[in-house]
C-alpha cells in the first residue's frame, strides 16, 4: 500500500522519501531532528489525504520492527513486552548504534499508538541454531561466560527470506537443501544453511569479521590491531572508528564505498579500483568453499544484497572454476542481469546458483502477523 523512509534524521536535510501505492516516488524535505520526530511525521503522512494510504490510526493492527542485536537472549521474533524491552537494552553493548536507535522506534510507536501490538524481528535470531563449535572464538573461556564474546551472525532476517524463497521457486523441501546465501551489498555476509537451519555465518560479535565491505576491513590478522594503533596513536573507540569506516572497499580504493563507482573506476583503467574488486570476490569465493566443506557439499547457492542482485561481473568471478563443486555457471543468462529472481547455473549443473532479491520488510511483516494471530 505503501512504502517509504526517512533519510539523515538529525540532519538539517533530512528529508521523508515514499513511493505511493500507484508507483509514483515523492521526496518530503523537513528538518527531523530524532527518531521520534521521524516516526510522528510518518504517521502524519500515512493518514495523509494525498500521500496516505489509511484514514485512522485503528486500521494499524500491528506493528513490526526490525532489531539488530538480540545476543543469546532471543532466536526468534517476539512481541514487544517491557521484560523483551529491557532484554533489548541490555543487548546494546553489543550493537551501541543500532539498537538504542530501533528502541526509540519502539517507544515512538507506543506514544502514538499506546495499545497496538507491536513485534521485534531480530537479525541475529537466525544464526541461534549455530552449534557451539561455531561460534565460539578462542579467546579465554570468560570472555564468553563475562562478557558475551562469540559469534552472532548478522542479516539473519535476509538470510531467511531469501533460502526460503529459493526453495520455493524451485519447490524444493527447505528442510532438506544445503544452502549458502551470499548477502552481498555495502555490508556483506554469508551464511550457511543445512536443512533450515543456520550452521555457520561469516559475520561475528559485529558485524565486522568477514566478507570485505563498503568500509569495513572484515577477516584481518589480529596482530595488525595493536600495530596500527600504535601507529596511528589510535585509541580503543579510535580504532572501532577505523575498522568500520576508514577501510574496506572505501579505504583500500582511496575512491568511494559504492561497487557502481569502482566499476566506473575499473572501466577508466583505475588499478586499485580492479585490486579491490578481485579482493571482494576472492573473499566470497573464499567462504562458499569453507562452507560447501561445512554441508558436505552444496545444493543451492543464493545471490541477494545491492551487489549481489545487481553486480553482474562479480557473479560471474565468484562462480568461475567451480566446477568441483559441480556448479556449472551459465554466463549467457548472467550477462547484465540485474535486480529480479533467475536462476544462473545451467541445467545439468549439481549447484542451483540463483539471484534472489532481499525482502526483509516482507518478513518482519509475516512475522508480525503471525505472532498476532496468538495473542
């Protein structure tokens, strides 16, 4: 019916950007200066006569939210009470950016509408079922037990979506599949899955570890973390700072975060630009052979995020010479395919490699409605 969002809330351009239900896209430029404020402007335009799409606030049934961090607290979406409130509070010293950010949300939302129902989907809640062995890290085992220190996985709701949705295309019992799930985008990960279960992801604590990103550095020797420091006379939160925003694709290219300009770049004859590139793949590359050894094999290999539904050419180096894996890639069909469900291995390859585009909100929304049937 409706779907928009509000961009640089506390900026003095901030700016409210929604599509109507007809397809025409509309930008509403207001000076928001919190979340708060974002969610009451929201509000106001979705009882709005010309933007909006409801006439009262009591059409709204319920309302869902995605929450980054749920730590071992949760592995799956729960209605919003003040115990599952002040369990999210206590989840944010493992994500201080987004969590007291999705909190404001949440108390948003029952200023306005007090008495309405209102659900938490959270993205780490899928890679609960990691066996142990997973997602410990080999540090002293209270770091653990005092402090929570191990891996959680990240784009959990994604990962879902988009290994449910391969099965369906191909109508194929989910509980049955080895897939891995490559959320590939400004932040990337990936993830596998052994009969709808998460086993392994290559997101960690944060969402640093892994994959190389927009600007995160991802897999790294931990011996080089002191070394810049003190190089670069970095504090702790300084180098938090550096490992998140200063590297990656960003900080190695010395261009941009974005893989459209790299591709620009690589096509002007920019080295660095086709270093980073190569770099990118090469760690994806990486992670889809561990985590075929992981399921013993491979059934279905899913393409999902910004990158991984639009950046053809980098499919296409991810797939090269895998055919150990019996994964047979069909160049003619990936060639400038962009952004829609197509399934890119040929037909007698043992690999099904599929493009499936993201649709969390699809699943916050299903989860939503299901947890209100119960209640």
């Amino acid at each position: 019916m409706a779907k928009g969002g509000i961009e640089k809330v506390g900026q003095d351009d901030s700016f409210l950007k929604l599509t109507k239900e007809d397809g025409e896209k509309v930008v509403i430029e207001k000076s928001i200066l919190n979340h708060e404020e974002g969610i009451s402007f929201i509000f106001s335009i979705l009882t709005d006569r010309e933007y909006g799409c409801v006439e009262r606030f009591d059409e709204i049934d319920a309302v869902g939210h995605r929450v980054v961090h749920g730590g071992e607290k949760f592995a799956s979406s729960m209605l919003i009470t003040q115990e599952v409130i002040d369990k999210i509070i206590e989840c944010s010293k493992f994500a201080p950016l987004h969590n007291p950010a999705n909190l404001e949300g949440i108390r948003g939302i029952q200023k306005i509408l007090p008495d309405t129902p209102q659900v938490a989907v959270f993205d780490t809640a899928f890679h609960q079922s990691m066996p142990d062995y997973a997602y410990f890290y080999a540090l002293p085992y209270q770091a653990y037990a005092q402090y929570g220190v191990r891996r959680y996985g990240f784009h959990g709701t994604s990962h879902r979506y988009v290994s449910r949705r391969a099965c369906e295309i191909l109508g194929v019992c989910y509980e049955s599949q080895r897939i891995i799930t490559a959320h590939i985008g400004n932040g990337g990960s990936i993830t596998a899955i052994k009969n709808g279960k998460s086993v392994d992801t290559s997101m960690g604590m944060t969402p640093t570890e892994g994959l190389i990103m927009g600007t995160r550095c991802g897999d790294i020797d931990p011996g080089v973390l002191p070394y810049i420091m003190r190089k670069e006379n970095l504090d702790a939160d300084g180098l938090g700072n550096f490992l998140n925003k200063k590297c990656g694709v960003a900080g190695f290219s010395e261009l941009s975060s974005d893989m459209r300009d790299i591709e620009i770049a690589i096509n002007e004859g920019n080295k660095k630009a086709l270093q980073i590139l190569n770099m990118c793949n090469y760690r994806i590359r990486k992670y889809i052979g561990a985590y075929a050894a992981v399921l013993n094999g491979v059934d279905i290999l899913v393409f999902t995020g910004g990158v991984g539904e639009n950046q053809w050419i980098s499919r296409a180096a991810i797939c090269k010479d895998m055919e150990y894996l019996g994964l047979l890639f069909d160049e003619e069909k990936n060639d400038n395919e962009r952004g829609r469900e197509i399934i890119l291995s040929k037909p007698e390859s043992k690999v099904t490699v599929m493009v499936v585009p993201t649709d969390e909100e699809y699943m916050i929304a299903s989860d939503t409605q299901e947890i209100l049937k119960n209640i």
